[in-house]
C-alpha cells in the first residue's frame, strides 16, 4: 500500500524509510524556505501531526551514527529547557539520511535586532557546562585558524569527515584572489601563537544564524538545525552571532556586548582564533557556491571584525 503521498520531495525510498520508522502514513505539503540538497519539507504525519523532515545525501560510512548523534544532543538539552524542536526519528537509505523533527509555526528571523540578540544570548547561555557528545568545535577551529592538520594537532585527535572537508577547502582559499589571500594572512597573524585549547564543557549549537532562529511576535521560540551540535566552548555561538551584527550599525551596541562575553570566556587569543575561523567558514561558503559578487564584502567585513577585536584586546 502507498503510505504517502509525493509532491516534489526527497526519493520515494526516503519516505517509505521515514514512515516505516515511525509506523504512520506521510503526507508531504510543501517546501520550506532555505536548506541545501533537497532541504527541509513540511509534512503531515497520520493525517494530523504536522513536522518537519530534512533530507541530506548520505556523505560517508558514519553519517547516519553522526545524526543519532545530535538527536541525543536535542534530547539532551531539551531537558534543560533548551529551544529546539523534539526529533521524532532518524533514518537512512542507501543515498541519503534523513531526520523528522516537530514543526514550529513560527518564522525565520528576517533580521536581527538589539531584542533579539539579548535573547540568543540568555539561551545560549543555556549551553553553558552541557557538554554530552563529542564532536570537538573548539579544538578544530584552532587547526582551521592556525592551519594545522589533524595528524600535526596530535595523535588523540578525532575530527569528523565534514570538519576535515572544510579545513582541507580552507587550505585553499589563499589561492582564490590577492585580496582573499592577504586577508588569510591577516587571520594568521592573529592567531600567531594561540596554544591549543583546553577541553571546554559546553554544548555547541555551531550555527547560531538567523536562518536557524524562529520567532513569533519578537520572542525566540526555537533554535533549528542543530545537526553539527557538539562539544567546545559557547563563545563559538556568540562569535556566529556576532558575525550577522555587522550589517546593520543599529547592531553595534549588541555587538559590542557580544565582544565583551566572547573575550569573558576565551581571551583575547581565543576569540581570535574563533573569529578567525568564523570568517575562513563565510569565505569558504560563498566561494564554493560560487558566490563571487558577495566575497568582497566578506573581506570587507572580516577585516572590520579583526579591528574592532584589535581595539578591545
């Protein structure tokens, strides 16, 4: 029997997959805004639960363990009140991997604001010493900003397929334009004799960014896209955050609070070696998807980014 019914959406095998899993038929209703490779859609389950499934291609041997992973980091930080969606299963076909999470009705932060940001940093002050899977954040945006390898970082080090991935692409950036690679440079510089990082207790979202905020009458009700959480320092949230003030100077106060918690907690070499990383990754970004008109800006911003921490360090 057909369990589902089939819009454009991810394979018919990752919906018999999801609906085998959680024993009710699948309805899908539409696409939701953002996501990459077949992204998020909204669904119905037995006719009547509404959530939301989120379908990546399967990347490596260890994807779907990687995504059991991160349900139990939901699990767990839900229970500490934390404000991201219940999982309500996980899965794999032969090609891809898939996750089903409660819908929220509620919509993306289209932009930042003073408000908003000061309830971004209570929550992820919720992070604070909640530390339960590995997936070290921290120690790998050391190697990224110093541009070490995983073999030269020491032999206990374990970095997951997709943290090696991207510091292997970071490794190139240098090689894109002058202006890319005098701003490298400029990161190294900065992150010149930075040691290595000390174990950190908290929980990492690693990608604290408007897309991943949903809000309803100006309150935060939920952070999304919680796949990548791991282990490391929060300061690693506040710096993503701190990225997305930059383009509206109504920000800079908030931003400069934000400053002033990141240094709290890592110093002044620490948060260079996070907004070194912070930048590497927007970089990297916009240039594999072939974002060429938006790179500029990037550099324009990071080298801000580097000034401002300059003057407060």
């Amino acid at each position: 029997m057909n369990r589902f019914s089939r819009p454009e959406g991810p394979p018919a095998e990752v919906l018999e997959d999801v609906a085998g899993v959680v024993g009710a038929e699948v309805t899908l209703v539409g696409r939701l805004p953002g996501g990459l490779h077949v992204g998020a859609m909204r669904v119905v389950l037995a006719g009547t639960v509404h959530a939301v499934l989120k379908t990546v291609p399967r990347a490596h041997p260890g994807h779907l363990d990687e995504t059991s992973r991160a349900r139990r980091v939901v699990e767990h930080m839900r229970r500490r009140g934390y404000p991201t969606p219940a999982w309500l299963g996980v899965g794999a076909t032969a090609t891809h991997v898939w996750h089903l999470m409660e819908f929220v009705d509620a919509a993306s932060a289209s932009e930042l604001s003073p408000s908003l940001i000061g309830q971004l940093m209570q929550i992820i002050e919720l992070q604070a010493g909640q530390v339960s899977e590995p997936y070290d954040h921290w120690s790998y945006a050391w190697r990224v900003a110093m541009g070490r390898d995983a073999t030269v970082a020491g032999p206990d080090v374990v970095e997951t397929p997709e943290q090696s991935s991207l510091r292997r692409a970071i490794a190139g950036l240098p090689g894109y334009s002058s202006a890319v690679s005098a701003l490298v440079e400029r990161l190294r510089r900065a992150c010149a004799d930075a040691p290595p990082p000390p174990e950190a207790p908290d929980m990492v979202h690693a990608d604290v960014n408007p897309g991943n905020v949903l809000v309803r009458d100006g309150a935060v009700v939920a952070v999304v896209d919680i796949g990548y959480a791991g282990s490391g320092t929060r300061a690693t949230d506040l710096t993503t955050l701190l990225w997305h003030t930059f383009q509206d100077p109504a920000l800079d106060g908030a931003r400069g609070r934000l400053w002033t918690k990141i240094l709290d907690l890592v110093g002044g070499k620490g948060a260079a070696v996070l907004t070194a990383t912070q930048i590497l990754h927007q970089l990297e970004f916009f240039i594999r998807h072939e974002r060429h008109d938006v790179v500029s800006g990037v550099v324009s911003r990071g080298h801000r980014a580097l000034d401002e921490l300059n003057t407060l360090r």
